[in-house]
C-alpha cells in the first residue's frame, strides 16, 4: 500500500483536486495547501522514517 503526503504538513489527508488540461493537482485537508507537488513512500516505515526526520530537523 502506499502512502501519498503533504509537502508542507506531511498528512496524508489529501485528495485529487483538479486536473484534465492542468494535470493532477492535490488538496491536503489539514492545512488547504493545493499543490501538483506531492510526496509518495511505498510503504508506511518509510513515511515515518520522513516525518520523525522532519520532526527532529524542528526542534
């Protein structure tokens, strides 16, 4: 199964949004960012080998 992401907030709440003549476009639920960007893990270690990532690059 895998697993598409956010690029600002890393949920993995988002949806198709639009696309046709502008290409896929995708929503994130959490933070409404609407991008064509998005990040894709084949499975959910590697999701969450990134976001632990990220979370420490915060602190």
């Amino acid at each position: 199964m895998s697993f598409r992401a956010c690029p600002y907030c890393m949920s993995i709440r988002i949806y198709p949004y639009m696309g046709f003549m502008t290409g896929q476009q995708y929503q994130c639920q959490d933070c409404e960012n609407i991008s064509a960007i998005i990040l894709e893990f084949d499975d959910e270690e590697s999701y969450k080998a990134v976001l632990a990532a990220r979370l420490s690059e915060e602190e």
